[in-house]
C-alpha cells in the first residue's frame, strides 16, 4: 500500500478531477477504499489518532506504534466496516483502544511481574518536554489505571466521549448503543473515576 | 485538567516527521494491495489466499482437495509480508516426517502458517492419525493412543491441539463449509488472526486465542448445518504430545544465547502480535538476528538484545533464563545522540529495572547510576548495550530519565554525563 501524501503535506501536488479526494466526506472516502482516499483519510486524523493514542498509553514513542497500527488495521478491515456516521474518527478510536488494551493483555499474559519501562519519546522538542513532565505523565498514568479497572462498558464509553472527547452521539453510534446508556454510562464511570483518583 | 474533568494532557500538534514516519511504517507494512475475502453470511466457502509453501509464496486456491494451482515461485521470490499468510498447504517432506519422528508413516499433507508447520499423517488400520507440529525451536508429536474428542452432538471431534494452539478436528462428514460465530471471537483486531479452514478428509484446522469458540459447518448433502462449541479449557493441553527442543543451533542448551534469541523469534513467530507497522521486516527470517548482550540471565528479570545485520534490534525477555517474550525497536543511535536507550523492563515492587538499547561505534562504555546506588556498568557489544539496575522498590514506574549515564569512548574518555532519558 501507499499512503499517498495529499497537497496539504506539501510533499506532492494532488492532481483534481475525477480522482480527487478534496472535499469528500470521510464516508465517500471509506467507500472509495482506494490508497488516494485512504490517504486522505491519514491526513485528516493522523493528529487526532495521535494523541488520543498517547492519552491511552502516556508514551508518545508507543503512541505512535498504535497511531501506526491503528491506520494499518483501518485499511486492512476497510472492507468490513461500514461507517455508521460520516466521521471515521470514533471508529479509529475504537481500534486504538482495541489495540491498546491488546498490548496490555498480550504484557499480562507473558511478563505478569514485568512492565514496561516508559522510554524516551520519539518526539523531542520543548513542548514535548513540557507536556510530558514526570507529573503530568504519572497523572495520566494514574487516569489510565483507574479506566483500566472500569467494567468493560464504561470504560469503552470512556476512551470515547471522556478520553477522545467525541460527542455522545458519535461514541453511540459506533458502540451500538442509544445515546441514553452512554450517558449514564460515563456518568457512572465519572463517579468511579473520581473516587480512584481522590484515593491517590 | 481537560474539560471532560480527568487530567488529561492538551492535543499537541503532530510534527510533520512523526506523521511521516507513521506514513513510512503503514506504507512499509503493507504489501501491494490484495484484496482479503470479506466475510459473507454466516458461513464463509473455502477462500483464495495466498499460501507459503518451501519458502516461496504460491498463488493457490484452497478447497478440500485441491493442489497448489500456481507453480512456487523461485526461492528468491519469498513473500516479504509473510505473517499475513494465513494457511499454507503442500505435500509434506520426508524431512518433516524425519524430524517428527513418524519417518514409518504415510502423511497426508503439511499445512503451514504463522511460524509453524503442521504435518497431517493418515489414518491407520485403527482410524487414528497422527500429528506433528514444527516451529522454529519445537517438534512436537501427538501421542499415537490419543482419542478424539467429541464437541457438539458428536458430529464434530478434535483430534488433536498442538501446544501452540492449533486445534486439529474431524469435521462432519461432506461438510463444504466452516465458519467461526464472530462472537466468540471478541479480539480479532488485535491478536493472532484466526484461522480456520476445512482441510482434505474432512479434517479442518483451528488457530484462535479465544478461549471458546462456536464452530459451524455446511453439509452439502443433505443441506444443512452442524454446529459444535469447542471449549479450549476442556481439551487436553501439552500431554497430548510429545516435545523436544530442536534449536537451530543444533545445541539442547536452552541457557545458550543463540538458542534463547532462537526461542523468543519462535515464541513471535507462532504467538505475537499481528503484523503491524512497526515491526522491521528483517524479522521476515529470524536467522537473520544474533544475540548481542545478556543481562539477569540467573533471576526473575532478564533480557536479551537481538541484533540484525541491518541494525534493526529486538529485546527477549528472560524469566530464570527462559526466553518469555520478544519486542522489537527500530530506532537507531545516531552520532548526535551517541546512545538510545529503546526499551527496558521493571519489576514492581522488587526495584529491579533493565534498560537496553543501542550505541554508536564511538561508545565504549555506559555507566548507569541511580540515586544512591553505586555505578552499574552497562553490557555493551555490537552497537547495543543492556544493564540491570536495582534500587529500593517503588510503586511509581522509572523511566531512564530517573537514571544517571556516563558514556565513554573506547579509551575511557568522557563523552556525556547526565540524564539516561
């Protein structure tokens, strides 16, 4: 496969007409499923994909192996999947959280004693060395192992709509479920949340 | 503290390089297009795919007796994205046979997929088969006076589940069809791709992490369907067979580096995680890797460096010197950098933590301290380095930052003092 680079990186002029990806919706893209189309689709969520990938890990280095794989996993299921709302993005933030806690089982399962060690990030320059202070890391680590021991329903409605910051009815739709039971969902969870974080 | 009300970090803008290097690794992963079956009502027939057979890939349509229809290609020609290969199929050797052990029976077929090959013997006078499994470290055989094992109404029973977990089953007589409920199955983006195919005599092959799988065939005649729930937890485990080390050392020493770097390809190959973006392709042939350093070979944390011949690194974990994992790293050190410390372990609660990574040619020498501890001195060889720090237990997780380093030169001078992250 190639990820074609879009006029927008710079990097190579995208010819208009008939194949053009500029102005379709996220859905008309999926359905193309074609490498210009999926191309397009990276570009527009790479950055959103990104960093909901490293508020599931805290660790850019492994947020960009998920942003990686997430993608790869997007066009490879490309076929499979139909987009229930325009936006691809809660879908790929579904297999980013898939592949996340995979990544935890697959440490659980061998290294049930060990874990990782956060290393250096992929990314250095200031902001990353503020963002990621040793502080702000183990905050997010602490948020990450509070969600970790949510039940499987809340904390799926959680990556979405508290850690994603995707509108209730997005996280609905791509979940399955009515907005409602989302609601009460992130707010049963918020409440747990609160209470394992005050422990701290 | 983000408006969700968690303290969560701000978006940040994504550099322009990393959104290229993801581009590079999706791009780099994924072999021209091809187009994957899609899933078509509740049963799937028998599949195009593209087989690995003797190390060349083969273009083969799959059916319940059909041959290779795609003569292999030459041996230069091997698929580089091999770990998308789903079931290979070819007529097996008398190599494999030999190295199996079952040199005195007939066989059927081999089936290979991701880092093994299943040898499928006929049945004999009696009706049992026999089975043999050979990854890149294991041969191992099924005991000759094993019973099947009915699953459903009986129409269904497995024969056989390699100890990597391939089940081999019987499946109902004139089945055309076989298909696994999705539901079972709730992991499938981000584990071992499952596998499940219905092979020549009725048999099929079962590859899943699941621990339950409801399984459905088609019956052509009459037309019908035939369901059975396989249970993993219920079938016998490693006592249905015979196993034996078979390093590609030749040696049996399963404390010898080259055979524990060995072992946790073999534990990647046949058990890791899918193909993704980020693994180098140099893992295509694990004889391309070698050991480099070793650190906590003979306690509860070790680890192993792995190097390739084009600088591509991965890390074996140790547990009492049995190799348990593999991770992979693709970053190199670079002269600005001098070292880079790519991965590491901790042990919570013991105040062990292992870094490892790699080093240029101008590094002779990296040594660690934390606070209050006394210097450690890094394992450093062939352009990667490993060391095993101990300190007072923590609940909170180091990172190298927390790590003081001194790198010198080959002749002991100096290069940089300071922070390990």
């Amino acid at each position: 496969m190639r990820l074609i680079p879009t006029s927008r990186q710079g990097a190579t002029t995208l010819v208009e007409g008939s194949d053009s990806t500029a102005g379709r919706t996220d859905a008309e893209l999926w359905t193309r499923g074609d490498e210009a189309a999926f191309g397009e689709l990276y570009d527009r969520h790479a950055e959103a994909v990104w960093n909901h990938a490293y508020r599931l890990t805290a660790s850019w280095s492994t947020a960009e192996d998920l942003t990686s794989s997430t993608f790869l996993t997007a066009w490879r299921r490309r076929h499979d999947v139909t987009l229930v709302k325009d936006s691809a993005l809660p879908w790929l933030y579904t297999v980013a959280g898939h592949l996340a806690r995979g990544e935890f089982r697959r440490t659980t399962r061998f290294q049930r004693l060990l874990r990782r060690v956060p290393v250096d990030d992929t990314v250095r320059d200031h902001a990353d060395q503020v963002a990621t202070s040793l502080d702000g890391e183990h905050r997010l680590r602490a948020v990450l192992d509070a969600v970790a021991r949510l039940p499987r329903s809340e904390r799926e409605a959680v990556e979405l709509v508290l850690i994603g910051e995707l509108p209730v009815g997005e996280a609905a739709a791509v979940l399955g479920l009515a907005e409602a039971s989302v609601r009460s969902r992130v707010s049963r969870a918020r409440s747990r949340l609160r209470g394992a974080l005050e422990e701290k | 503290m983000s408006e969700t009300g968690l303290p969560l970090p701000p978006r940040r803008p994504l550099p322009s390089d990393a959104r290229e290097r993801m581009r590079r690794r999706i791009t780099s992963a994924e072999p021209p297009v091809r187009e994957r079956p899609n899933r078509r009502g509740p049963l799937v027939a028998a599949a195009a795919v593209v087989l690995l057979v003797a190390g060349g890939a083969v273009g083969a349509q799959l059916t319940r007796d059909s041959t290779p229809a795609v003569a292999p290609p030459p041996p230069a020609a091997t698929s580089p994205d091999w770990m998308n290969v789903q079931l290979g199929y070819g007529k097996t050797t008398d190599a494999d046979l030999a190295t199996c052990g079952l040199a005195g029976i007939k066989s059927t077929h081999t089936f290979s997929m991701r880092g093994r090959r299943i040898v499928v013997g006929d049945a004999d006078d009696a009706g049992r088969r026999r089975f043999c499994e050979i990854t890149y470290t294991r041969v191992s055989v099924s005991l000759p006076d094993s019973s099947p094992i009915p699953v459903g109404d009986g129409a269904v029973s497995i024969l056989w589940r390699s100890p990597s977990g391939v089940v081999v089953g019987q499946a109902p007589r004139g089945a055309d069809a076989m298909s696994v409920d999705p539901e079972s199955e709730p992991d499938t983006l981000d584990d071992v791709p499952r596998v499940e195919k219905l092979i020549p005599s009725d048999l099929f092959l079962l590859r899943s992490v699941a621990p339950v799988e409801n399984v459905e065939f088609h019956v052509q005649e009459p037309p019908s369907y035939v369901t059975a729930r396989v249970v993993k937890s219920e079938l016998p485990g490693p006592e249905w067979s015979t196993t034996r080390d078979a390093y590609p050392s030749g040696s049996t020493a399963g404390d010898l580096p080259a055979n524990q770097a060995a072992r946790c390809l073999d534990l990647w190959q046949t058990d890791g995680p899918p193909y993704a973006g980020n693994v180098p392709k140099s893992f295509d042939d694990p004889a391309d890797w070698r050991p480099t350093v070793r650190v906590g070979q003979d306690s509860a944390e070790g680890l192993l460096v792995l190097r390739e011949e084009g600088g591509d690194t991965a890390y074996c974990t140790l547990r009492n010197g049995v190799a348990t994992d593999l991770r992979w790293a693709v970053q190199q050190a670079d002269v600005e950098k001098m070292f880079r410390v790519l991965g590491g372990l901790e042990s919570p609660g013991t105040g062990v933590t292992i870094l490892a990574g790699t080093t240029t040619s101008h590094v002779g020498e990296l040594v660690f301290t934390s606070p209050g501890q006394a210097p450690v001195r890094a394992e450093v060889a062939d352009g990667t380095f490993a060391v095993r720090l101990t300190g007072p237990p923590t609940t909170t997780p180091k990172h190298p930052r927390d790590f003081t380093v001194d790198v010198n030169d080959p002749d002991g001078m100096i290069l940089y003092r300071g922070p390990a992250g």
